[in-house]
C-alpha cells in the first residue's frame, strides 16, 4: 500500500505494526522536516497518528496543551493530534483549523479512529469486510486494492450517478465495497463494530444586515489566507483569473504589504477556457510577477496517467490544466515552461 502511494511522498515511507493493527505514511521532505519520527505518539507512546495535510492553528494549541502537561518531541503540526486527543476524545477535531486526514491507533482502548476535515479537502477512503472483521483504509482507492480480500468490481450504482451528475457523491466510489470518509465525519473501529459520525456542520442561526456578511466574510478570507502563508519563504498563487484565485491573491497582496508575489497562469492554445488575459489583468493590477505558459500537450501522452491518479472518473475540464499544472509535472518543468507575461 505504502508503494503504491510513493508519488504522495516520495522522500520517505514511515510503518507502525502493533499486533493486528498497522499504519503507515509516505512523506514529502518540504511538509515534514519530522518525517523521520513518523507516526507520531504521544508520551507514553499508547496513541499513534498519521496524517496527511496541514494543521495552521498547531502552534496556539501546542501552548494550550503544555500548559495542560502534554509534553512534545518535535516541532511538527502533526504531534498536538495525539494530545487533543487525551484531552477531548473524539471533539478533538472540532479544535483544528486546518486540511487534514488522519488516522489515530489507542492502544489502550485497541480501536483506530479515522478523521477528514470540514469541507473533505484531503482524501480519505476505507473498505470494511465483515467476513474478516477487517478495515482498510488510504488516503488513495487504489492503495485499498492492494488487500487481495477486496475484490475489484464496480460499483453500478455510482457509474449511474457519474453519468448523471459527472463525479460520484461521496459516500460512494466507482469500486464497490470502497467508501470515502464524508466531510467533517471520524469513523472508529474496534473489535465491537465500527461507527461513523460527524463532527461539525455549518450553522445559519441568526440574521444580520448585508454589511455584516460583507465584513464577515472579508475577515474570515483574509484570516484563512494570513494562516497559509510561509514565513520568510516566496509565495507563488495559481492563477486562473477567475474570482476565487483573484480574490487569493488580492488578499496575499494586502498582507504582505506590497511584496512581489509570484502568480503562475496556465492556458491552452485555441480555446473558449482560455482565461490569462484575464489573470495578466489581475496579476498586473496587484502587483504580482505573473508567469505563465501554454501548454499544447497530446491528450493521448497523459491521458492513462491522469485516469490512474484520479482514481475515478471526473467529468471536469479543470483536471486537465490542474495535473500538468501541480501533478503530470514536476516543479522544475513547470518553471521550465513558465515565461514572463508580457506588459
């Protein structure tokens, strides 16, 4: 399973076997300078997580924590999960602000617990057999198809709601016996059974006046971007030019108080999706480096591989930039092909 999720972390694999029970991660070296430690315990080592993603509150909760007697062996986001978890059980991930999947060992309790974050921005799939009372899980479908148990048959249902709605509605997935964790849920297993439950959702209690949405949605955007940003490191935003990646690097642009922004456009030759006029507009007037490039690919060298990284079929435009962009790509071919828009 570890293999097969390599191109998630190249730089290092990471297995934690205790009994029946066996967790293991894939890193990459610029997320984790801790990758070595991985999975993190908590003090006693009876509580093991893995994670993938990131936790952008962890330092205000690490300070929580210490002065609550948690004690701590590295530096890393990941390591305040363990000690949430002492002191709050399954409300811990009510407490992070951040995108996260993880999966969390009580050895004391013997029971593997499973936690996506609010809007399921990371991945998290899992398969439970009841003949052999087993749970797999993966940040990846087709890492659970490396267990021989799970058989690898397609799930009828969801290729009726591919066709219909052009992706498949979590819970489901195109193989059948796969599940995707939902949104804000944690699911828990042990010898009992296994339960799932959701944690958080959005709340419409009271009513105020169309400026107090104005201002309060100003102010959680500019709080969610100033909690992402690097420090002292350059900042690079995709940008396609449309409201969401504008409205990003707008507010990158305020915080950083004028700093030169690296912004990266892709675009596609001959076509109605082509929208880097659009990003030239906005890099220029916030005062962004834009790079940018075409790219003329056939569809026929990446296809095969785009389909077995998606997992299942998605029927979005979106994904063919995006992979060349972030994922059929390395970083140094991107920069390679990237040339400086004109003025």
């Amino acid at each position: 399973m570890s293999r097969t999720l390599g191109h998630r972390g190249p730089d290092g694999k990471s297995v934690f076997c205790n009994g029946n029970v066996g967790i293991g991660v894939c890193r990459l070296k610029a997320m984790s300078e801790y990758m070595e430690y991985e999975p993190i315990h908590n003090e006693d080592s009876s509580i093991w997580v893995v994670l993938d993603g990131e936790i952008y509150n962890h330092e205000q909760l690490r300070i929580q924590l210490k002065r609550q007697g948690h004690r701590f062996y590295t530096s890393s986001d990941e390591e305040v999960i363990p000690h949430l978890y002492e002191e709050y059980g399954y409300g811990c991930a009510s407490k992070i602000n951040g995108l996260f999947a993880f999966a969390l060992f009580d050895e004391s309790k013997e029971r593997l617990i499973l936690m996506r974050d609010r809007t399921g921005v990371k991945p998290l799939y899992y398969a439970i057999d009841k003949n052999t009372n087993s749970l797999t899980f993966a940040s990846e479908g087709k890492a659970i198809l490396q267990n021989k148990e799970i058989k690898r048959r397609v799930n009828i249902f969801s290729l009726h709601d591919y066709l219909a709605y052009g992706f498949v509605p979590a819970p489901e997935t195109m193989f059948e016996g796969i599940k995707k964790l939902l949104p804000a849920h944690f699911l828990f297993y042990d010898r009992h059974g296994w339960l799932s439950e959701r944690y958080w959702d959005l709340s419409f209690k009271g009513r105020r006046e169309g400026t107090e949405y104005y201002k309060a949605i100003y102010n959680l955007l500019r709080e969610s971007v100033e909690m992402q940003l690097p420090d002292n490191e350059q900042v690079g935003v995709f940008l396609s030019g449309g409201i969401d990646s504008s409205v990003i690097l707008g507010l990158t642009s305020e915080l950083l108080g004028g700093e030169r922004i690296k912004a990266f456009s892709i675009g596609c030759e001959e076509s109605s999706y082509n929208e880097l006029d659009d990003a030239r507009y906005v890099s220029e007037y916030f005062g962004a480096q834009q790079f940018e490039a075409i790219i003329k690919p056939d569809i026929g060298d990446f296809l095969e591989k785009l389909v077995y990284h998606t997992d299942e079929p998605l029927a979005d435009w979106s994904i063919l930039p995006t992979f060349l962009e972030g994922g059929g790509l390395n970083v140094g071919a991107l920069v390679d092909i990237c040339v400086h828009a004109p003025k």
